[in-house]
C-alpha cells in the first residue's frame, strides 16, 4: 500500500524519490522507497537496516514546500538520505523541495505511517508546479485513503489471525473431544471386562476348595488364574 502510494505521488506532483515509513513498536520505520528513472536506485540492503524514527503519535499537517526545503521535513529528510546510494557524478545535497505526507488513523487519530518525497534537481519542467497550499484538500484525501486502506488491510491480517488461532483451538478442542470419548470407551469396556473377571476369580477360589485334586487340575487352575490376573493389569493400564 505504501509503495502504491509513492508511486502516486511521485506521479502527481514532480519530486524525485521518496521514502514510506510504517509505526512498529520501535517507531516509524522504513518499509518502501521509491525514485524516479534517473536519480539514485534505492539500495535495499540499506534501507532494511536504517534506523528507525521516533514518532510521539501526534496527527500532523502535510508538510508544503512553500519556497524550497520545509526545515520541519529534516529529521525524515535525514533519514531518508540513508535509504539512497548517492550517484557518483552528483554530491549530496539538500533538497530544492520535500513533502511530508502524515497517515493518520481516522479513529484513533494515531500517525500510522509517514510518506515523504522530495525534488533534488531543478528547474522544474514548463507548467509543472510542486504542490501548494491550493493542493492540501487533494493531499489530505490522499491521506485519508491511505489510511482507509492501510487500516482495511489490518483488519485483514488480524482477522486472518483471528480464524488461525480458532482453527487451533479447534483443533485443540476436537483433539480434547476425541481423548475425552476413547476415555468413556476404555471406562466402559474396563467395566463390563472386569464384571466377568469376578466370576472368574470367584469360580477359581471355589474350584480350590471343592476339586481335591493334584497334579493336571491344579496346573490348569494355576494357569487360569495366571492368565486372569494378566487380564486385570492389562483392564488396569
């Protein structure tokens, strides 16, 4: 989204590059540069690794170059300068003008994100002004729909989160489910197997007292009832 949105302004009015900055909970950071054909290619491995800017939250007005460089854009200005390989055959310098685009949530008014372009190079092409107090309702509408669209894609993703963590708990819950009836079924069959394990067991003490015999019977009622104390510890387990 905020790459789409550099490419509009880059389109709309004419600066040279630009650089989107998005709130993470260690400020605003650089997510998406972009420049013109012609002026310097954004180094992504540099641009991962720039520092964040420190942003308190508090909505701001876009920031209009009226006669050149708007001193209130240099800490992003600043910032942005580490987002670019300098071209060999140009030095850095400060820019002819710059544009600081606020993102402000419409709801909780929280600065979100931070758009800001800015023109090196001049003069500027015939009939090809930069933007103007005459512009703002234009940029603050562009504001507003980055806003929109940056807060409908949250809502995307934290509803994507949302059916994530129901499918676990779920699963979770059809796992719980599942043990809980092999629970009832083990109960259920370990109850009607030890009802005929009692006969058994009373059977083979009465079978003692009333057989007075050795050897085969005696063997035979050993094994039967070793068999049948196998049985329980297994009911048992």
């Amino acid at each position: 989204i905020l790459t789409l949105s550099l490419h509009l302004l880059l389109a709309l009015f004419p600066f040279e590059q630009g650089a989107a900055y998005l709130r993470t909970e260690r400020g605003l950071c650089p997510v998406a540069v972009h420049s013109v054909r012609g002026m310097e290619e954004a180094s992504e491995t540099r641009w991962r690794g720039a520092s964040p800017i420190a942003a308190d939250g508090a909505p701001l007005e876009p920031h209009l170059p009226a006669e050149g460089h708007d001193p209130k854009a240099q800490p992003f200005l600043d910032a942005l300068d580490e987002l670019y390989l300098p071209r060999p055959d140009r030095p850095s310098r400060p820019p002819m003008a710059s544009l600081v685009l606020p993102v402000v949530d419409v709801t909780t008014q929280r600065l979100d994100a931070l758009c800001v372009v800015r023109r090196i190079t001049g003069p500027l092409p015939y009939h090809t002004p930069l933007p103007s107090n005459a512009d703002r309702d234009l940029l603050e509408l562009v504001s507003r729909q980055i806003a929109v669209a940056l807060s409908n894609a949250t809502l995307v993703v934290d509803l994507r989160h949302s059916y994530d963590r129901l499918a676990v708990a779920q699963a979770g819950l059809i796992e719980k489910e599942r043990l809980a009836a092999i629970g009832q079924l083990a109960a259920q069959m370990a109850h009607e197997v030890r009802n005929p394990l009692g006969a058994v067991y009373n059977s083979i003490s009465r079978m003692r007292k009333v057989i007075d015999a050795e050897g085969e019977p005696l063997m035979l009622l050993a094994i039967m009832s070793e068999e049948a104390n196998r049985l329980q510890r297994i009911v048992g387990e």
